[in-house]
C-alpha cells in the first residue's frame, strides 16, 4: 500500500488549503468590525464601523471559533487537545458555521431592506471572507493514510502498541465542568435574551455548528467521560447555574421563559419515565398536568372555584395536585395498561380528549359546576411562602428579582426533586424492571417480573410528577381553562409537544427532555412566523432526527447501540463497551 493521503474535494496544496483557512478566519473576524449596511431599519444596527452589533457579534464569535481551529490545523503548540479525533470535520462545521451566519445576515438584510443595494462594502468584505475558510475547509486532505491502518491492524494484534490518553487530575476535571457550566449559562442566557428573530435564528446557526464541531473532534466524548468520573458535581453545578439564571435578568419577560421552560421540562421528564424507561406511548399525557392544575386552582383560594372558601397552603396544594394526577393515573392505567402499543396509544389518547372535553363541560348547564366551563378557573393567588409572596419583586444580594423570577427559583427546587425522584427510579430494581419490560415484555414476564404492576407504578409517578408541575403552572399563569390540554395545538403544553421533546432530547435521559422543552418552547416563541407552523416545524425536525439521529440530541448509550451499527458509531477514542480506542473499534467492525 502506498502513503498517499485521500484526495480533498477541492484541489488545492495543503499550504493554500490551510492559508485559507486560517487567513479567512482572521478576515471574517476583521469585518465583524465593518458597516454592513447604511440605515440601522434593520435590527442590530450593523452601520457602526469600529463595534460589531446585532448579527455580527455572531459573525464574530464564529470567525473566532475558524481561526482557532485553523490555528490547531498548523500543529500551533497547545491546541493539539482541540481535535483529539484527528479528522478534518471541526474545520469544515466552524467554516460552514461562520458562513452560514453571514450570509444569512446578509441575505436578510438584502431581503428586509429591498435589495442588495443596501449593503455596505463591510457586507461584501465579510460574504468573500466568511467563503474563504469553507474552500480552504473542503481543500485540507484527510489526514488518515494507509499507512496509518496498517498501524491500526497491528494494534489490533498487539494491544499494547498504543498508550490510552492520560487522565486528568480530579480537580482539573472539575475545573473543567466548571468552565462548561460558566459557558453553558451564558449560551443559554444570551439565547432567551435575544430581541429579535433574525438574531434568535443566527444564534441558533452558530450554536448547532460549534456543538457539532466539538462532537466530531471528540471534546464531547472527552467530556462525557469527565462528567461520568464526577456526576455529583456536575449535577450539583447544574442547578447551579440553573439558580444564577434570573439573576442574569433585567426583564421578567424572560424569566417567565424560563419557568415555563422548566415547567414542561418537569412534565417531559414525567412522560420519559413512560415512554423512555417503561417504553408505553401515551399520547394524553397532558391530561395529567390538567388535573394537577385544575386541583390546585379548586384549592387555592380563587374567587371563581367551586370551594372559594378552601385555600390551601402551597405544600397540600401541590400534594392534592400529584395525589389527584396519580389517582388519576392508577384509574386509567389498571384497566387500560394490559394493552400493548397501538391499542394503549388509541386508548391513552381518548383519555387525554375526554378530560378535555369533560373540564370545558363542567359549568353547570351542560355537566356539573365544578370547572366553569369554557371560562376556566381565574384570579388564583401568587404562592406565599412564610410572608414572602412570590407575586412581589424582591432585592436579593443588590439584584431585583420579579414575579417570574420568584417562581422559577420555586420550579429549580421542584425539578431538583424530580430528577432525584427519576434517577432513583430509574437505577432501581424497578427501573431495570421497566427497562427490561420496554426492550422485550414477552421475555420479561418469562423472567418472573409482574408486567402489569410494573406499567401501573409508571404509568402512576409519571401522571404524579405532571401533577406537581401542573400546580405550579396554575399560579403562574393566574388561571385554568381546558384550550392547553389538547393532544396538538399551536402553543405549547399538549401532548404532542411533551412527546416531541422527550423524543427530540433523548429519551431515557435526565438532560434530553429538558433540552428538547428548552427547545421547542424557545423556537415559536423567538420565531413569530412559526408560531402558526409549529405542527410542521416539529413535524419536519423529528422527521430529520428519526432520519440523522434517532436516539435523540442527548444520547442513552443503549439506544444508541440499538440505532446504529457499531461501526457507525460516534465512538469516544477509550470506548465504554471495551475500553479500547476508538478507531481500533471501527477498524475491527
């Protein structure tokens, strides 16, 4: 065999391709700096010249993110740890992403404004220069040669030729989820804090690209591993910056973001005990987080309740709203849950359209005064909790925190618990009983383990877990009415959007539905356009992810196993299945 290099998809010397690639880097971040246009009517107001604005702060970090990769390219002394997989694909995905966000600012600008004519020369300066990385990107050759698997043949026979990466120290690696989570918060922060959609969907082009490239140069798997040596702290790192999040916020408005991000989160987290673990499709879901707030509003001291003279501290309120979602869950799931697939997915979806149905009836003239009907239950009251009323701003540390903030930081403790409840659960007997029920139930009940009681134990903490949200979600909006809890609709919660999330973030994880809500819900909130097309954008998105990666955004290792054959695998270089590199992996599938 000869030690010749695969041939580039565009023909260019590898100084020129690198040049390219690092030279257009430094150009895309030098016209960040540039007018691109003369009439600051577009959002942002790019006609600064000297400080980027709008769109072109993301032009920028994305140029950044170009040079510094091309800068490992040239061997520079310290970044060889940026591209632990050694493959050209972090070049092209940062390349692609830096393009990408400038050419769809330029392209907006050209099509809000009327025409192309509206750009200034720093507009034409940054489209040639965010095109130079992408050629220089697709000109680099792969650096495997055949040489280099003849080496890996005979590391295949003498396992000991190749030296597994030294390990980091305990307190570097928590130094090093310490910075992720630093970076994470202000990822995220500046995402919800976006004004406009033109900026919200480059910020969205930009975070897609970089988390992919880091996935391809194998930082992500590096990560995973780090995460794995320390899961306590950087679970506890994680409600940290969970908490520090309002105090990063000047307008309510976005608080309430993210307390209705973690509101359906919690339920999504309910729903994977369902789906994820216990494999049974419920398309009524929803339903459980009617009950729970419907409970809760029936109990809290409203006015228009049908026990206005009934008012509850928080802590029975939400005790009433689980009890009431669990019992529900038990009632539907005992006759029900000896259905398998189709059949319990028909059945559950009834469910969730009779209780629908059922609460906008129940007003005195078509069924019994409990829910008034159509008009729902109004005017519950904010929490009070010990004098602090959760409806009032409040100074903390020289930060005011309004009456979003106050219940998100209530909605961090509540899913605190569940994602206690839901990793015990999971890592219990019975978590492996449900696991084993969702893979083969047949086998499963062969084994000795009691089918149905173990669905009905699903079926019911997950309804619970709905409840507790669906409690919360009532004194946050200050009414119930029936018009949420359907199976589709345009506006979050119903079922169709829970289900998606679970199935968009990963099911079987803690993090992939609590992403898959973040997402979902910021999509048609950011994007006014899609908000009377979210059924097609989701639609189109999990037909995508069925498509490119089915196991979800945040991957469970066993339904990735299931998905993929082992040499399609996005390995790690040292592999949890056997503990040898990667690419000796692959070679060997």
């Amino acid at each position: 065999m000869t030690d010749t290099t695969t041939r580039a998809l565009i023909p260019l010397p590898l100084a020129a391709a690198r040049a390219l690639l690092l030279g257009g880097g430094i150009a895309t971040i030098v016209s960040a700096f540039l007018a691109w246009t003369w009439t600051s009517e577009f959002p942002g107001d790019l006609t600064i010249t000297g400080y980027p604005g709008g769109l072109q702060w993301l032009t920028l970090i994305a140029g950044v993110l170009t040079t510094v990769f091309a800068l490992s390219a040239y061997g520079v002394p310290g970044l060889g740890w940026l591209i632990p997989a050694r493959n050209n694909a972090p070049l092209v995905l940062t390349a692609i992403g830096a393009f990408g966000v400038t050419w769809y600012t330029i392209i907006s600008i050209a099509a809000e404004l009327g025409g192309l004519a509206n750009l200034e020369p720093g507009g034409w300066v940054a489209a040639i220069a965010s095109l130079l990385p992408v050629i220089g990107a697709f000109a680099l050759p792969e650096p495997h040669t055949e040489s280099t698997k003849d080496n890996l043949k005979a590391y295949i026979a003498k396992p000991d030729g190749i030296p597994a990466p030294a390990p980091l120290s305990p307190w570097l690696e928590r130094a090093v989820i310490t910075v992720a989570t630093i970076i994470g918060l202000a990822v995220f922060t500046y995402g919800i804090d976006t004004e406009y959609g033109e900026l919200f969907v480059g910020f969205l082009i930009v975070v897609v690209f970089a988390v992919w490239a880091l996935h391809t140069a194998g930082l992500m798997d590096r990560f995973s591993r780090i995460v794995a040596h320390n899961r306590s702290f950087t679970l506890a790192m994680g409600f940290a910056a969970a908490i520090a999040f309002p105090f990063t916020q000047t307008d309510d408005h976005y608080a309430n973001i993210g307390v209705n991000i973690l509101i359906f989160g919690t339920v999504a987290l309910g729903l994977n005990i369902v789906v994820g673990l216990a494999g049974l499709l419920d398309l009524g879901y929803v339903a459980f987080l009617g009950v729970g707030a419907y409970t809760a509003a029936l109990v809290s001291g409203s006015e228009f309740s049908r026990f206005s003279g009934v008012h509850f501290p928080f802590w029975a309120a939400a005790l009433a709203g689980a009890a009431a979602s669990l019992i529900f869950g038990v009632l539907i799931g005992a006759p029900t849950l000896r259905l398998r697939g189709d059949y319990l997915a028909i059945v559950t979806l009834g469910f969730g359209e009779i209780f629908r149905i059922a609460v906008n009836n129940m007003d005195g003239e078509s069924g019994p005064d409990i829910t008034n009907g159509p008009n729902g239950i109004p005017s519950i009251p904010d929490l009070n909790f010990f004098g602090f009323n959760l409806g009032e701003a409040h100074d903390i540390a020289g930060f005011t925190i309004g009456r979003f903030a106050n219940y998100y930081l209530l909605m961090v403790l509540i899913m605190a618990l569940v994602v206690l409840v839901y990793t015990r659960a999971a890592d219990s007997r019975i978590g492996r009983s449900w696991i084993a029920i969702r893979e083969d139930e047949t086998a499963a009940t062969a084994m000795g383990i009691n089918g149905f009681r173990v669905k009905l134990i699903a079926f019911a903490l997950g309804a619970a877990l709905a409840g507790l949200a669906g409690t919360v979600s009532a004194h946050v909006t200050y009414s119930v009415v029936p018009t949420p809890y359907q199976f589709a609709g345009s506006t979050p919660p119903n079922s169709a959007f829970l289900l998606a999330a679970v199935v968009l973030g990963g099911m079987g994880t803690v993090a992939g539905p609590i992403l898959g809500a973040a997402l979902l819900y910021l999509l048609p909130e950011k994007l006014v356009f899609l908000q009377d097309k979210s059924l097609l954008a989701f639609g189109i998105a999990l037909i995508l992810l069925m498509r490119f990666r089915p196991e979800g955004i945040i991957a469970n290792r066993r339904r990735q196993l299931e998905f993929h054959e082992t040499g399609q695998l996005d390995v790690p270089e040292t592999t949890t299945l056997t503990g040898e590199p990667a690419a000796v992996t692959k070679a060997g599938a």
